[in-house]
C-alpha cells in the first residue's frame, strides 16, 4: 500500500453542511436523579448504612471491599427507554449528544428509571472524529455516515488535533452540570473510543461487516499507520482528560473493534495506542478498557495501566479474573440478550455470575456489550434487583 494513497481510486465526497444545533431542552432544575421516574415510581432505596453510589462504585475500582457489586450498563441510556424515544421525536441524536442540557437529560433518564450506580455520558466515539474535522450523520432509518473517509496520507496529516478539546467543550459543559446533578448518588463516568476503533471507522465509515483497511495499513505501510494512530492518541487522551478535568470519577476506552486484530498483531494495532492514552492522563481517575473479542490478549491488555478490565459474554468472568492482578478491576460480562427474555431468567443468569464472581473483590456488574433497543423494561430492572438484593 503505498505510503501517500491508502485508496487512490476512492473520490473524496464533500462534506454535507453541519446540522444545526438546537439550543433548546431541558434546564438543569429538571433533572434531579432522585426524582419520580418516568414510570411513576422511584428507584427503591438501599438500607441504611450502606455505601453511596459514588463510594461502592470508586472502592470496586480500587479492588477494596464493598458491600455488593455496583452496577452499570454499557448504553444504559437510549432507544430502550420511552422517555429517550420521546425526546427523539423532537430531536435529532446530534442534537442529543451536543446540545448540554440535552445530554444531561438523556444521561439521567436511566439513572431516575433504575437507580444504577453510575451514569455514563449521553455521546459517541465519534465525537472525537468529528473534532478532528471528519463528521459523521445519524440516519433517523439507522445507521451512521461518515462525511468522508481517510483516503490519503494528506487527509491524515490534515486532521485539527490541536482543536479537539475546543471543540468538544459541549460534552464538557454536560459533564460539569451531571457532577453537580449526581452528587454522591451515582458515579460519572467519560469515555472515548480506542485509537485503533476510531481508525477502522474513519478509514472504512461505520456498519462495515468485515473491517480491513486499518489492519491492511498497519502491514503495509507501518510509518502512516503510525502517524495517524499517533494522531487519535492524542485527541483521544486530550478529550479523556477534558472529562476529567469537568468532573467524570472514571473513564472507559471502548475498544470495540479489537477482536480484528490477530492475537499476535493486538498489541501493535491497538494495545500499544491504549497504554500511549493512559500514560498521557493526569491524575488517578480510573481508566476502564473494554475490549471486545480479544480474548487472547488480556495479558497485553492487563499491561495497558488500565485499573478496570471489560469483558465481553463470551468468556467465564471469574475464570478470567483469576488470571488477571489481583488488585485490577473487572467489569462485566451479562449476556445482553438476556435482556429480552424474562425475569425469571434474567435473575438466574445474573445469580450465576454473581455467585462466580464472589470472594473476589474489584467487581463491576455490567453486560457483556450494550442494552439491545428491544431490551425490556421489567428484565433490566430485575437485573438491577437482583445485583441490589445480593446476599452470598
């Protein structure tokens, strides 16, 4: 592959004019996570004594004793929940995402719905792209476009890193107004996406089946693949940094696409880049890396300074977990289809994994992956029951 073209053939599209962004949603007075949910009922409170949301979730970091595991989901907040389908009536996820009162809504919807432990930021991996002057669109039919792809070592070069955290001063701002919303009863966490995700998406757009031209750059052309790996390193560990610094307890790398990489190949494709991140921040906020189907490479993954590991459903969590440092953290790892099946089944699934796991401190319930859009309702507040009722 030669150095100066990564797609010779491939036209440039333009870039499609920027969406307007609303400046209209909810006030911050709005949005108190202990309010009535939207079902008209609160989450149950925990007895007296027990940690704060905040605390559990902070000490289960560090791998410290906790009263039971505290509890998250990967896409907690979205298409699952009415009131997040309501709000995509009237708004467009861009407008969703960059719009801060917008964000602290659809941040909190979960948090009022089911009492979880932490909230994650309402965004995308894509907002780092997007600051780096590569945009993308949402399709209200689904799927995502990006407004170009990274055909050339020019456009590469090209990319605004200096620019990013100005850029992304909207997550920021809803970043500051959900510390102040959450207090010390939820933890918040920021995220990004891996240099090595981000690359796959910005070369080959989203939903491709079978993604191979970032892996076929990293064989071919290894000084380019450098450059523009080198480049999202630094806008990921720059935005990273912006949400610490506007108040997230922790952040997550979401290295989605991963499992691409060959067992050999991880480290120089993605594991590397990760490590580069983590090293760049300040401070001792926890860094969780999720890394979906790179079962072979948690070694690599243990070396990357991450605090927490993330693991995907297709591993035995506390097997697992025994072969990790025993003061790293580990997150995980539900079936996300369990969530469209029944309470019933729900419980016992959670049960399983909650009796696997005890004795071994540094647990994070969390799924496997994200909520599916036709999770129900009932199963993801039993899974919220039970982790909350646990008792060994």
């Amino acid at each position: 592959m030669p150095t100066q073209s990564i797609q010779p053939s491939a036209a440039k599209r333009p870039r499609p004019a920027k969406p307007a962004v609303s400046g209209r949603g909810s006030s911050a007075s709005t949005c108190n996570p202990r309010q009535t949910n939207r079902a008209g009922t609160s989450p149950a409170p925990e007895a007296p004594g027990t940690l704060s949301a905040l605390s559990r979730f902070s000490e289960a970091c560090a791998c410290r004793p906790v009263d039971r595991p505290p509890i998250w989901l990967m896409r907690q907040a979205g298409r699952a929940l009415p009131e997040y389908r309501a709000l995509k009536e009237k708004y467009s996820f861009i407008e969703l995402v960059q719009t801060p009162d917008l964000a602290l809504e659809v941040t909190l919807q979960p948090i009022r719905r089911f009492g979880f432990d932490a909230a994650i930021l309402f965004s995308d991996i894509l907002v780092v792209a997007e600051a780096l002057g590569q945009g993308y669109q949402f399709h209200d039919e689904g799927g995502i476009e990006m407004d170009f792809l990274l055909n050339s070592a020019a456009e590469i070069d090209a990319l605004e890193v200096e620019a990013v955290t100005d850029r992304l001063q909207y997550a920021a701002s809803a970043l500051r107004q959900l510390k102040a919303a959450l207090g010390h009863g939820a933890a918040l966490i920021g995220f990004a996406g891996s240099p090595w995700t981000l690359a796959n998406f910005m070369l080959e757009g989203a939903g491709v089946k079978e993604y191979g031209k970032a892996r076929a750059l990293l064989y071919s052309d290894p000084q380019l693949f450098g450059r523009l790996l080198e480049k999202l390193t630094r806008a990921v560990a720059s935005f990273l940094q912006l949400q610490i610094d506007s108040g997230a307890d922790a952040v997550q790398i979401f290295d989605s696409l991963g499992g691409g990489l060959s067992e050999g190949n991880f480290w120089a494709g993605s594991g590397l880049w990760i490590k580069k991140v983590i090293q760049s921040l300040k401070g001792v906020t926890p860094v969780i890396v999720f890394s979906k189907g790179t079962h072979g490479n948690w070694n690599e993954l243990a070396d990357t300074g991450a605090k927490v590991l993330g693991m995907d459903s297709n591993v035995r969590l506390a097997e697992m977990a025994k072969r990790l440092p025993q003061d790293m953290a580990v997150q995980g790892n539900l079936d996300p289809l369990v969530l469209t099946t029944n309470p019933e089944i729900v419980a016992a699934q959670t049960t399983r994994i909650l009796r696997e796991m005890h004795g071994r401190p540094g647990h994070i319930f969390n799924l496997g992956h994200g909520v599916p859009p036709n999770a129900k309702l009932e199963n993801i507040q039993t899974l919220v029951d039970t982790v909350k009722n646990w008792r060994p």
